[in-house]
C-alpha cells in the first residue's frame, strides 16, 4: 500500500517493506514418491517470485499439474533436482514436452538445471536416448534446436542462482551415504524465505537453514512396525528418510511460520488409496505444537506479510 504523508508542504512517500515484492506462491504439484499413485504424484513443488517461475524436483506428474494451472512448460524459468534418485522421472517429460511449438509448451531457450553432480551426465545421456525424436521434431516440425538444450550444472552446497530478486542456496543433506550428494534448497524473495529439505534423513542443517522461513517444506516417511518386518526393504526405504518425530523436532527449531509435509513415504500393510493423515500428524504432534499441514497435490501457499494456505479446491486453509 502506497501512503501518502503531507507534513509541512513536503509529500513523503512511504511503503511498507512488504509491499514492494509482490507476495511468494508455492503450488505443491506433487507430494507423493516413486510409487504411481494417481492422487500423489511424486514430488514436485512450483514457487513462483516476481517474473520467476522455479521448479523444484521433477517427479512423475509435474507437467500435468502445469498444464492444469494454465502455465506453459516453457514459461518454466528454472529446474533444481535434489538427488539423482528416481523421483525426477518427470525430467524426461519437461524437457521434450515443454519443446513442442504449443501455447502449454514453447520453451525458446536452453532448460535450466541445476541438481548434485552427475545432473550434466543425466542430460547428456538423455540427449543420446532421445536423439531420434529430436533429430525427426528438427526436421519435420523445424522446432528450434535450442530449446532442446540443457543449461545444467552440477552444483554444490551454497548459492546456485540468483536472478530478478529470487536467490536460491543449496544445502546439502544426508540421505544416506550411498546418495550423495543431496541437497534441500532455500529460496529467498523479497524478504521472504521457503525452505525444501529434499529427501533427507534427519539433518539439523535444514532446521538451521529454516530459521525464521516462512514456509518449511518437510519429507516424511510413516511406515507401519508391521511391515517392516514383512518385507525388508521398507526398513531400507525408511532409514533414508525422516520420521514424523524427528521432523517435528526440526520443526520446533526452525519454528517456521507454517510447516507443511511433501515427498510423503507411507507404508501399511492393507493397501491404502491415500496418504493416512492421522498417525502422520499425531506422531508429529510428539515434538511439535506449531502449524502444520500434510500436503498434497495442488495445494498452494501465498507467502507475503502472512502465509496462507490454499487447498487444492482453492479454499483457504487456516493451519
Ligand atoms: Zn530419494
């Protein structure tokens, strides 16, 4: 809000800090993992600041989600992957479809990436595997072989891009020591921050990083004692992973302004549709009394003097 102060003949103009970015949004497009489960995708998460258009992981889905909300693949301004794990399965997907010469797509430039070392490899080896569609789409279709390209990086921990106003930091985090690295992200706009933890197990570097962050996005993995025991993996699964206990202690560090649970592991031994809320959020209650939501896909946060919450519908949440 412009004010307009008249004090002796001289017209102060005043504005409030907040008022001079517009506010933060975040879209939850995926909340899910590898699993092909219709209602969570695997994880993906949009933020968009100022002229910026981020996206976060690239999980099976996230195209679909883009198209729902009416933003063309192309307009897509920058990609970060956290780990080289499956989870951005979607990748190969973004970059041909978000080529194609349509108003959903028309990517003109080189696809941004940036994701721990071996993301340059992934690209160059995806460019092999799809040299004939791309090769045929030239020829036939005469796309502009530009848009085609990747401008991909391996990074490491510390700031990875900084542009209109939007600054991201990469922090590493510890999924394992046979994924390394993996990193969480901050991004920063006008003086606000969200934090994306990536897949991690615990690591109090993410609730260092998440001091005073408006939005913290957390993973999670609840998965039932029994099946544990029925099937080894899971065990596996969930070493890599933070609980609901030990993410509610992050999240009573970090005492973001909202927390919210994306890249949601479950296992239960009677198959279940959908993410079981309830235990998820009763053991997190454990550590953490503070607001809290279980994502899902398209939910969707607007971050400026406040943060709010928007369920996929478009209702506002109160956390
Ligand atoms: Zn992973």
């Amino acid at each position: 809000m412009l004010t307009t102060l008249v004090r002796a003949g001289i017209v102060l103009l005043a504005f409030s800090t907040s008022t001079l970015a517009e506010p933060m949004k975040v879209t939850l497009l995926g909340t899910g993992v590898p699993t092909p489960r219709p209602t969570s995708f695997s994880a993906s998460t949009l933020v968009e600041a100022g002229s910026e258009k981020l996206l976060f992981d690239l999980g099976r889905g996230s195209t679909m989600q883009l198209y729902k909300l009416k933003i063309p693949l192309g307009a897509i301004t920058a990609n970060f992957i956290t780990h080289l794990h499956s989870d951005l399965v979607g990748l190969p997907d973004m970059w041909l479809t978000g080529w194609l010469a349509t108003p959903w797509a028309s990517r003109k430039g080189p696809m941004k990436l940036y994701g721990p070392k071996g993301t340059v490899a992934t690209t160059e080896n995806l460019t092999k595997a799809f040299a004939d569609d791309i090769r045929i789409r030239i020829d036939d279709e005469h796309l502009d072989p530009v848009g085609i390209t990747f401008a991909a990086k391996d990074i490491e921990a510390g700031t990875v891009y900084d542009s209109n106003g939007v600054k991201v930091t990469a922090i590493e985090v510890n999924h394992g020591e046979k994924i390394k690295p993996s990193f969480g992200y901050v991004v920063e706009y006008g003086g606000h921050k969200v934090v994306l933890s990536g897949d991690t197990k615990y690591d109090e570097r993410i609730a260092k990083a998440a001091e005073g962050a408006d939005l913290l996005i957390h993973e999670v993995a609840v998965i039932e004692p029994e099946l544990l025991v029925k099937n080894p993996v899971y065990k596996d699964i969930q070493a890599h992973h933070t609980s609901p206990e030990e993410a509610g202690r992050i999240f009573a560090t970090a005492r973001p302004k909202l927390a919210v649970y994306s890249h949601i592991v479950f296992g239960t031994v009677k198959p279940a549709p959908d993410i079981p809320e309830e235990p998820l959020i009763l053991r997190t209650r454990a550590t953490y009394k503070g607001p809290l939501l279980v994502g899902r896909d398209m939910m969707s946060f607007r971050i400026g003097d406040m943060v709010e919450a928007f369920a996929p519908d478009g209702t506002n949440l109160a956390p």
